[in-house]
C-alpha cells in the first residue's frame, strides 16, 4: 500500500541546495527553516483533509522509532511521567471517564509507550493480564522494577511499529497515551494493522493521538508533535479492520479537562465482530 519514498536530495535543485539551513547563519537561517515548515504543514493539512496518508506525511522524517528510543532512554524518568499531567483531577477524570469506561475489569489489556508507568498502575488494577510494549528498553526496565510483584504483567520490545510475540486475537483492549502524538505517521499505521491483529472480535483499542497542525495553543513541532487528524487516523482504522465508535478531545463534569494544549484527540476504535451467518472479512 505504500509506495517509495524518494529520496529528498536528488529532488534538490542547486538553488535548494544553496537555501541549506545548514549553509546559512543566524536569522536567514531561521527565516528558511520557518518558511519549510510553513510549506511543509500546509501539504499535510491538505492532505489531513483529505484523509490521505499521502508523500507528505511518507516522506515525514521526525518522530522515528531511532529518534524515540533515543529521546526515551535518555529521559529522567524520576517522576514517572506524573509531570505531563495537567493536574491530579485531570489525570483521576482521564481514569474514571476513559481507562474504566472502555478497559475491561479482569480483561487481557495492553498498552503501547508505559513510560514510567503513569497509566499502567492503574491499568493493572483492572487487567487480569497486562502487556506492556515499548520502543525503549528503559521503560520497560523501570517499569519491570515498579510492577515487579506482578506476574500478570509481560513486556515487549517493539521495533517501532509492531508488536511482536503478542498473539492474534488474544487482547481485550489496547490503550496508549502521550505516544502515537510522538509515533511518525507510518509507524502509527502499522500500529493499526498490528492493533487490528492482536485484538478479539469486539475488543477495542483507545488511542491518543495528534488532530491536525499548529491548532492547539502551542505550535505543533514544540510538542515534537508527529502529524495525524483524527479523520486521517480514522481512515486509517477502517482500513486496518476496526471502526471507530467515538473521537473525544475533553472528558469530566462539563468536559472541563482536555487535551488543548496540542488540540489532541483521543480516538476509540472497535474491532469488528464477524458477522452472524456472514463472511468473515477482517479475520485473515
Ligand atoms: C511521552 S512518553 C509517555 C509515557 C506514558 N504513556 C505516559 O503517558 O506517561 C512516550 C513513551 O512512548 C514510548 N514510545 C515512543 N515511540 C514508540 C513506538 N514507536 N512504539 C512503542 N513505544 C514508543 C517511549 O519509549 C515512551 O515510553
């Protein structure tokens, strides 16, 4: 489904060439990177509307398994990832409204990106199983000495985009928070085919994940943002055999608490149920 990628120096004319970021000093050099993005965001927003994983979001360089591996195992997880909350009500109103309304109590559940296992505690105190996948080796060893007494609880070194050893259809829910916004656009496609595999029929996956450029109330690449929109994404689901039952970007009494920093968007995604006295068609 997804064609080459061309390789963006021999598309570089010379008078690019000159226009290297990298040639340039100070301001000019700026004003061109500034100009790049600005073009750059543009082709993805037309391509968002469309809801096209089109060359723009292919050609995406950011945002890579390397990259993330490389940003995660360096980080200085003493706080566990409790800094990115936006205050102990927004986190406990993400739980009582999102992770118990659609994680099964006593279901197999499985998380993409623990961190520091901000999410995963109070995941494993509804999973009877909890499998922990993560790009980074150092998550999942802060998270194997955090959850240590647990012996529901397996971890799995993801290349980037897939999840393996995880069998097909043999989880209940998915859940991954603060990831797929850093995931490049490809590898969260991948995701997708990788999520739609390992679910069971009527499982359900719920995703946290970018809605479009420089909407929120910071621009998009200062929240090292990997570009996606919920239509975009959503798309992406269907093709990968699940339906999307709900996209929702604020949650507590009144829809106080939200994800407008960024203007995120969490989507729920349902795998499909084969149909009584029908075809099969998503089950391989
Ligand atoms: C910002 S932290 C969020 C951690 C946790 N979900 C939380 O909300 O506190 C991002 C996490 O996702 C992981 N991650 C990044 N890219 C990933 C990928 N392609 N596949 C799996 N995990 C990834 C990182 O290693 C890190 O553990």
């Amino acid at each position: 489904m997804l064609g080459p990628v061309p390789d963006e120096d021999r598309t570089r004319t010379p008078a690019r060439r000159l226009l290297e970021p990298s040639r340039l000093g100070g301001s000019a050099r700026r004003a061109v990177l500034r100009a790049r993005w600005a073009l750059e965001d543009r082709r993805l927003t037309a391509e968002q509307r469309r809801e096209e994983l089109g060359p723009a979001h292919l050609r995406w360089r950011g945002n890579s398994s390397r990259e993330n591996r490389q940003r995660w195992d360096g980080w200085d997880w003493s706080s566990r990832g409790e800094e990115w909350n936006a205050s102990p009500e927004w986190k406990q109103a993400l739980i009582d409204d999102v992770l118990d309304r659609w994680m099964p109590a006593g279901g197999a559940i499985l998380e993409i990106g623990p961190g520091g296992g901000r999410w995963s505690e109070p995941l494993l105190a509804r999973a009877a199983r909890l499998v922990l996948v993560d790009v980074s080796e150092r998550p999942l060893a802060l998270c194997k000495e955090r959850f240590a007494a647990g012996e529901n609880v397996e971890f799995v070194l993801s290349g980037g985009a897939d999840i393996p050893g995880v069998a097909y259809a043999s989880i209940d829910a998915v859940w991954s928070f603060d990831v797929f916004v850093h995931v490049a656009p490809v590898d969260q496609a991948g995701y997708m085919r990788e999520i739609a595999r390992v679910l069971v029929p009527g499982g359900v996956a719920v995703i946290h994940h970018s809605d479009g450029r420089n909407r929120g109330l910071a621009p998009s690449r200062q929240g090292w943002r990997s570009p996606m929109s919920r239509g975009l994404f959503a798309s992406l689901a269907r093709a990968s055999g699940l339906r999307v039952e709900r996209q929702l970007d604020s949650w507590g009494p009144d829809g106080r608490y939200d994800l407008s920093a960024y203007a995120d968007v969490i989507s729920v995604c349902r795998a499909e149920r084969p149909r009584v006295g029908g075809t099969q068609a998503s089950l391989p």
